[in-house]
C-alpha cells in the first residue's frame, strides 16, 4: 500500500534503510504492543522513542504488521518497502 507522505499528518514518520513506519497516535491506541515486543526499537522512555535501527527490518515488519492485523484493523500506520 503506497502512502502520499504529502497527505500524512497527525502523527511522525520514523525510517530505517528499508522501510519507513508511519505512527499516528490517534490510531495507533495499542502502541503498548510494538514497545512489549520489540522494547529496542519501541521505547516510550527514550526520546524519540522510535529507533529503527534498534532491530532488523524483518522483526519490524513482522512486530507492526501484526499489530496492525490483529489488534488495530483499519488503523493509519502503514509500513512500505522503500525502493531503493
């Protein structure tokens, strides 16, 4: 799902190498998951409290995928490979 980072707003956009993770708090009211499973990379302590470097991008995916599937079906965050 391709995202018109021109028309995203409400919340921050945080990248690695490969992907970029869209977060907006209004839709993302489970965020206590990505930070329970992947605490290198979520960590509401730290400012900022996103780093995408903090695992591989394949643990990433797989943490914020999941969340967006199972716990917040039809939220704003969005995650896309980008082409490099």
């Amino acid at each position: 799902m391709e995202i018109n980072e021109g028309q995203f707003s409400g919340g921050r956009k945080y990248k690695n190498e490969d992907i970029t993770v869209y977060w907006k708090p209004s839709a993302c009211i489970h965020a206590s998951y990505c930070y329970r499973e992947l605490l290198e990379v979520f960590d509401p302590s730290r400012r900022p409290w996103v780093d995408m470097n903090g695992s591989t991008t394949d643990k990433i995916i797989e943490v914020v995928i999941y969340a967006l599937q199972k716990l917040l079906p039809g939220s704003g965050t969005m995650i896309k490979r980008m082409i490099q």
